[in-house]
C-alpha cells in the first residue's frame, strides 16, 4: 500500500485506496502480540500540584500487564515527591495525565475498548477549535518490538495527509510572490515536463494542486527505499518525467488528455509542486517546511526524513498478520512531498488548529486570511468543486468537513475540520488501512460528538 489516498477523506470513514498491489512485511520482522494504553493530555498543559517541599510534587500513574503481583512504590527525597502505582490489569498497558476534572475520561475510555477489540497497535489523537488545541492523546504502543508507548508527541508517518502541508507550501510561496497558481511549468522548472500524449499542451501549478496535471502515478517506477531515499527530490522527477530518464515511460507516466480536463489522484504531480516551491524559493522544499510552517506554529516533532528523528522515539508502521503484530520497518521515497512527513498529533493538532483560524495560533500566522481563502477554493474545473488545493471537502455522517486522509504500509491517517462549528479531528494509526476497519470513523465521530457536547 502506499501514500496514496481517494477522495473519500478516510479520516470519516476507511482507509484511503491504496495502490493495486501491497507489500509484505520484512522477512526479518518480529512478532508480538497486540499490548495497548493510553496517554492524554488537555490543551497544552500538564497537571502539576505543588507542595510544602521546596520543589514541586508530581504525580504519575502507570498500569502495567501483569498476571499475578501488585506492587506499590513511594519514593521521598528533599527536593521531590515522587509517587509509582503498579496495579494488576489483563493486557493493559495505561499511561495517563489528566487534569483534576477530566472532561474526557469518558472519551479516553471509550477509545481504549475500541483499540483493545481492534486490529490496530497505536493510535494518537487530537481535538481541536479555532486557534486552540482542546485535547490530545495516545494510545497502544507506536513500536510493538520495544514496547514504546504512543504519546501526544510521537511521530508518525502521515502518507497523505502530508499533501495538506504541501498546500500550505505552496500557497505560502504564493502569498510571497515567489510563485503564481497560473505559473506555466515551462517557465520555473530547469527541465521541460511534455506529455507526449498531448500536443501544445501547458500544465501550471494549479493543475498540479487539483490532480488534473495529467502526470500519472506509474507505481513501477515510484520505489520506497529502506529509510529515507538515496535520490534527490528534483533528480528523480526529471529521471521520471524527462526522456531518456531511469524512471521515464511515455505511456505509462501520463494520460491522454489535456491539463485541467480531468481529475486523477496524483503522487508525482504532488511531489512536483513540492519541487516548483523548491525551485521558486532557491530553498529545498524541506527546508523551506521547517521555516514557514513548522517553525512558525511551534511543530517540534514533525519533519519530512527519518534523519531529521531519532528513530528509536517514532510510530513504527505495523501490520497486522494470522494474530500478530509485524513491523514493516521505517522507510521512504524519492517523491516525499506527496507522502512522507512524520509527525505527531500534538503537532499536527496545532496545524489544524491554525488552518480552522484563518491561518492563525496564538500570535503566530502561517498565512493570511486571504490566502487561506484561496488554499480552500476551487481552481480547476476538471478538479471538481470539492477540490481545493490538495485540500477538499467531504460529507459523512451528516458532517461537512475539510481536510485530507493517508494510507500507506502500516499507516492510516487523517485529519479533518467542520468550517461550520469549527471543530477539528486528528487521527493517527501505525496500520495497515484493512486492519484499521471502523476504528477510524467511529473514534472521529465520537471526538466529534464530545466537543459538541462541551
């Protein structure tokens, strides 16, 4: 499966369509069977209670699998009161901060029986409204082969959901007057982009933003690579789409019809926008990312390559087979714009938030209000009136919302937004989209449903 995702915003409902074909996990990969547990916290804070001591009291809970010993243990020193509650549970691992009225100890419970009946080994969260992030949680494990935990800030492999931070990109450098949505290809790129299946034609960026480019995804000459990729974003889009090229097929690498007649979900065209901000900009496209967006909204674990973590913090992709957990292992390709940023939902909550405002968190602005209008505003008539720039709206369960599902081996995401409420959703999976089944649109809806409530 792969970073691919239909227009049927998989953060309501399943996984997003996948390639024809899916990969098996490494030969090499281990198996453990499916452990869960929780992580949470409101807003951005952390509950603290201080005390006659000269420092401050913290107080942790921590329920660990265990079969048959209970064990209680209290530490006291003069700087600090540190106190550990190991409790007896059956296949449980929870790990909770709250704060002293949890509005969303119903919620949190709700979702770890969902997660302990699914197929699923971690799951992150995130609730939001405008320019503010109401609630964050993790559950189940990000690496079932270290037992890592999943936290509010564990990274995670988006697939698809990274094309929302490339529309972001990519308006950016148009607010900056680096780039035009009506830019002709021809006139920014240091190599020509001819569909030899059409004559005359011109592709601009906005074909590129609403899938109707005409470039087509040709999945044998689209490799992941173990870890991140040895080639360069702009070598392998000229190798893919410039005759003679190591990836190059004329048949295969675009359609028959003209840019803007059609709409077809597009990987390359996606990851040569990322390159057009890269080339406009004279700024790599991931640097470019950590300086206008991460940067600015305060996305501390959130970068486009694995060498930009430790690998050993991040959601391990994670398939589900015969009962057991399996890891697929990291990995990456060449076309990363269109797929391969690793954040959290703490993060990308905060991202959300500031989409949900105009552009705006707390007293930092990615973009102007008028920009953000034209971010979700359609450009293309072949696109459709729902495509807006690699953003589109979906309806499901009765919800208007904005937003963008992923899917990719041994991940499953989404995030999404109500423009009439306001209200925000993340969702994060280290699995497979088959083994994520209801999961996805029944924690949504539920996170949806609780705000409402509020």
């Amino acid at each position: 499966m792969r970073r691919r995702a239909t227009l049927c915003l998989l953060l309501v409902a399943a996984a997003c369509q996948a390639p024809p074909t899916e990969s098996s996990p490494a030969a090499d990969s281990t198996e453990t069977s499916a452990t869960t547990g929780t992580t949470g916290t409101t807003g951005t804070t952390e509950t603290t209670e201080t005390t006659e001591t000269t420092e401050t009291t913290e107080t942790t809970e921590t329920t660990e699998t265990t079969e048959t010993t209970e064990t209680t243990e209290t530490t006291e020193t003069t700087e600090t009161t540190e106190t550990t509650e190991t409790t007896e549970t059956t296949e449980t691992t929870e790990t909770t901060e709250t704060t002293e009225e949890d509005d969303w100890a119903e919620v949190r419970e709700a979702i770890e029986e969902a997660l302990e009946s699914s197929e699923v080994a971690g799951l992150a969260v995130a609730v939001t409204h405008p320019g503010e992030v109401l609630w964050t949680a993790g559950f189940g494990l990000a690496n079932v082969d270290s037992g890592l935990p999943v936290q509010p800030d564990t990274p995670f492999m988006l697939a698809s959901v990274s094309k929302t931070v490339t529309g972001v990109a990519v308006m950016h450098a148009v607010e900056s007057d680096l780039l035009a949505l009506d830019d002709d290809l021809a006139g920014v790129l240091p190599f020509p982009v001819d569909n030899p299946q059409v004559e005359d034609e011109v592709i601009t960026l906005s074909h590129l933003v609403t899938h109707t480019s005409g470039i087509r995804d040709n999945w044998a000459y689209m490799p992941y690579a173990d870890g991140d990729s040895p080639y360069a974003l702009g070598e392998y889009l000229e190798g893919y789409l410039v005759p003679g090229g190591d990836w190059y097929s004329p048949a295969d690498n675009f359609y028959g019809y003209a840019p803007g007649r059609a709409w077809n979900y597009g990987n390359i065209a996606t990851a040569l926008a990322g390159y057009v901000v890269e080339v406009g900009a004279a700024t790599p496209f991931d640097d470019y990312c950590d300086t206008h967006i991460f940067d600015v909204l305060g996305m501390s674990d959130t970068g486009w390559h694995l060498a930009d973590f430790d690998p050993e913090t991040l959601a391990m992709p994670t398939a589900y087979v015969d009962g057991v957990f399996v890891s697929y292992g990291h990995y990456g390709y060449a076309d990363y714009p269109d797929g391969q940023l690793r954040s959290s939902a703490a993060d990308m909550g905060r991202f959300l938030a500031a989409m949900s405002n105009d552009g705006v968190l707390d007293d930092a602005t990615v973009l102007q209000p008028s920009t953000m209008d034209a971010l979700f505003t359609p450009h293309e008539p072949g696109g459709g009136e729902d495509q807006y720039v690699f953003w589109y709206r979906s309806d499901s369960d009765g919800r208007s919302v904005i937003g963008h599902g992923g899917n990719d081996r041994g991940v499953t995401t989404s995030i999404a937004f109500e423009p009439d409420t306001g209200i925000g959703v993340v969702l994060l999976t280290n699995a497979d989209g088959g083994n994520v089944g209801d999961l996805s649109s029944d924690v949504t809806q539920l996170l949806f449903e609780a705000v409402e409530a509020l």
